[in-house]
C-alpha cells in the first residue's frame, strides 16, 4: 500500500477557506470511483502552506492510474488554476 501526500499553495487572491472546501468537495468522493484509491482527504494547512491532501492506495500502479484517471482530471479542472506551489512525497506501507 502507498500513502501519498501532497501540500500546496495557493496563487495569492484567491480565497483559501473556499477554495480548500471546493478542492475537498471535488477529490474526496472520488473514493470508490477510482480503482484503488482507499482513501482521501484535503484539510486546510498552517505554517505558511495553505492545504493538505492526504490518500492511500492499493499499490504504486494505482496511485500512477489515479494521476490519469479521467475523473481526476475533471475535478482538477475546477481548481487547477487556484495552485501556486506543490511539494509531494509518496511512501510504502
């Protein structure tokens, strides 16, 4: 199993308390759509980064088929443009 974790921030102006709750609104019913993803949770961040996105998944392939899937990308559109810096780091568990 995998856990992925990314950190983000966010393009100066745009609305951090709405946009986290936008961001989680699309990513997180994703559970159960994508094959393989067991977990997934987005949370406002502190300490000068601005939100969390926290998943788990099956395997090292279903975190790679996560980052393509179709309903990935459509939920990124919404918000894609909101993104200012990302830092991930993946682990096996």
């Amino acid at each position: 199993m995998v856990k992925h974790i990314v950190l983000y921030t966010l393009k100066e102006g745009v609305d951090k308390q709405e946009a986290v709750k936008t961001i989680a609104a699309c990513l997180e019913p994703l559970v159960g759509v994508i094959p393989g993803l067991l977990h997934l949770e987005v949370r406002p961040a502190y300490q000068g980064l601005d939100y969390a996105l926290y998943s788990e998944f099956e395997s090292r392939e279903a975190l790679a088929a996560y980052a393509v899937h179709p309903a990935h990308l459509n939920a990124k559109e919404v918000f894609w443009t909101w993104l200012d810096q990302r830092y991930s780091a993946d682990y096996d568990f």
